[in-house]
DNA sequence: TAAAAAATATAACACTGTTAGCAAAATTAC
DNA sequence: GTAATTTTGCTAACAGTGTTATATTTTTTA
C-alpha cells in the first residue's frame, strides 16, 4: 500500500524535471529567456504545476544560486587540498575561482547577477575610452617611475580597475551587509595601497 | 519662418523630457520597475512617441550609460588633477571611482548591469558561508606566518574577493574584447601576486 | 458504486516591449 | 480661403511575461 511513497516519488521526479529543463533551457538560450512557460511545456505540464513545486520564478533561479556556491566551495576546497603552504594555495584557490567562473558561466552569471542586458553595452560605449585614458596615463607615469619601469601599463590597469569594480559590485549587492561603512574604506584602502607598493616595488 | 526650428526644438524638449522622466522613475523606483507605459504616462505623450526618439528601450538605458562614464571620467580627471604624484593619484581615483558609485548608484548599476534581482539573494545563500570559510581560514593561516601576524583576515578576504570578482566580471562583460585568454591569466597572476607580497609583506 | 480528496488544466489578470493602422492636426499648394 | 499633402500622434493590437482564481479531471476513500 505504497500509495502516499508513489506520490512523494512522483512529486519529487516533477520536481526534479523542472529544475532540469530549467537548466536545459539556461544553457542554451540564456537565463534572460527562460520562462515559466518554457519550462511548462518542457515538462509537459501546465503552468500552475510548477508553482505547486517553487513559490515563483526566483525561488527557481536561487535553487541554482545554491548549487552554484555549493560546487564553488567544492573546487576551492580541493585547491586548496592540493597544496601546502598557505601562499600557494591562495594562488591555487584564485585559479581553481577562475576557472569556475568561466567553465560555469551560467552558474557564475546567475550567483552574481552578470550577463545581463548591458553587459554587452559597455564594451561600445565610447565615453569609456575616456576614462581608462585618464587611469592608464596616471599607471604609466608610476611604472615610469618606480622601480620596475618594463612593467605592462594596460595589464596594470586591468589589475586595478578590478580591485574597485570587485570591492563596489560585492558590497553593494551585500548592502544589507555585515560591512560598515568604515571597514568598506579600509578594505578599499588597504587593497590600493598594496596594488600601488607591488606596482613601485 | 522659423517653423521647422521650432519644430526641432519641440522634438528636442520631448526626447529631453523622456529621459528627464525615466531618470527620475529609475531613481526614486529603480531600474527594473522603469518601463516605456511609465514614462509615456510621464510625458504625457501615447507609447509610439518614445519610440520615435529611441529606437528601444535599451537605447534609452544606454544614453544614461553613456553619461555615466563621462562623470565617471570627469570625476577622475578632477581627483588625479588633486595631486601630484603619481602614486597619490592613484590613490585619489580610487576614492573618487568609490564615490562616484555609492554616490551614484543608480548610474553604476546600469553602467555595469548591477542591482539586478539575484543581488539581494547572494547574501541569503547559506552555502556561501562555507565559500567564505574555506578562503578565510588560508587567509589566517598566511597571516599568522607572515610579518604581520596582526592583519584582519575578514578584511583581506573581502580584498582578496574583490580583486576575483572584479576581474570575472569586467572581463565577462568585455567577452568580444580586446583582452587574450593569455593576457587573463597574467592579469590574474600578477594581482594575485600583488596580494599576496601585501599580505606576507 | 458514490462521495471526498487530490492532481491537473483552462482561462484570465495585469503587466511588459513593440508596431501596424488610423485619425487629427499642421503645413503647403493652388 | 479652400483643398491636397505631409507630419504628428493616438488607438488598438500582437506576442510575450509572471502569477492565480476557477474549473475539471483523475484518483483515492468510504
């Protein structure tokens, strides 16, 4: 008289269909395209059977932000495993994050809110030019002057504009945060002032 | 017979109020809720009238883009100008760059496509608690054998997610770019390196 | 076999961006 | 000053979206 476990089965398979057509879907059309819709007629349901399984969309997409955390701790506690020494595996932790973030995309898309509309825009937009002329032009006088003067001008400048870009784009997804706003400057702080002392070394 | 200047000018006066009103919808409603029936409503004008202005909706999202980087410049230029050295100006943009996009959120999200809504739930996920612990706990351990056993290891892990992030990020937005895999992994490994010469110093 | 309960579907609501087709106003030509 | 033409703007629709109230069908229980 398994009837109740044949139904928890069956609910727990629909369940699981969604998530994977959802991901199907993701994977090949992009996070922006997905639809209740879609995922409806991917599993051959009607809509409302879906709302029976998650609450909304979003309850959807963060089952993925879970799991897309969950393999990123995975990676980086093997990386870390694989070394010793404390520095290595900071060097290790950074590739092994890399490599997620780009073997992953739509993990790391969705986890972070990235690939959206304007991402493409900004590669277009002329005024940027602008303003990586005025950054760059400030590095070079500093490689100039320091004491490795063959040192990669745009590389540099990559390096820094995303010690901002990181800090600005966690803390003001975390604003709810744990962050003061005095340790928000001194994280600031303490990142550039190590950028600058390994720029002039 | 200035007739067809005076039609000019009042095209110009209503593609001024279109983005007049989608400004002011974005800042006190957000991004998100901004929509052409709002601002149409806004105006005082039907829906086709916008789209004689602006080819899309995107279009409009891109003039703010646009104006955003030239304060973005402005406000560097300004901060570099503040000083002579070049190592301070570097410390100076750093600030203004923090300044300008706490201060102007609404234009730093859409420049880079933040505060779309998985943000809020990045700091709801528990599985990034074991994330942050695996690279927290090498933190300390680089700490506690470096010159400067007394560095703050939530900091430096916040800086040292940043300089990851930031760079994802920005290079995921920039994927038809100019920057090589190759040039990637130098990036990489040089501010990674960076970090972690300040870290042990 | 009939009643109750559970599972599923249809159809609608309130939105979104976008556009085809039409009415009204303004301009030009006669 | 009237008629034709161009410009301007609006109504209404299309094709989507997430979400839900309301039925219907199916399954289980009595």
């Amino acid at each position: 008289m398994g009837v109740a476990e044949r139904k928890q089965r069956h609910k727990e398979q629909v369940k699981a269909a969604i998530l994977e057509k959802a991901w199907q879907i993701a994977t090949t059309e992009g996070w922006q395209t997905l639809s209740i819709r879609k995922i409806a007629d991917a599993i051959e349901y009607s809509i409302p059977v879906i709302y029976t399984h998650f609450e909304n969309k979003e309850a959807i997409l963060f089952e993925f932000t879970r799991k897309g955390f969950s393999i990123l701790s995975e990676r980086l506690k093997e990386a870390k495993e694989s070394r010793q020494e404390s520095c290595q595996q900071l060097d290790a932790i950074a590739k092994a994050y890399f490599k997620f973030a780009f073997g992953n995309k739509e993990y790391y898309q969705l986890m972070f809110g990235l690939g959206m509309p304007p991402c493409e825009t900004v590669s277009r937009v002329a005024e940027m030019k602008e303003f990586s002329d005025v950054i760059i032009s400030v590095i070079q006088s500093a490689i100039q002057g320091s004491k490795n003067p063959d040192a990669d001008a745009f590389l540099k400048f990559h390096a820094y504009w995303s010690i901002l870009h990181g800090q600005v784009s966690l803390q003001m997804m975390n604003n709810n945060g744990n962050v003061s706003n005095d340790l928000k400057e001194k994280i600031l702080e303490d990142s550039i002032a190590g950028f600058i002392k390994a720029l002039v070394s």
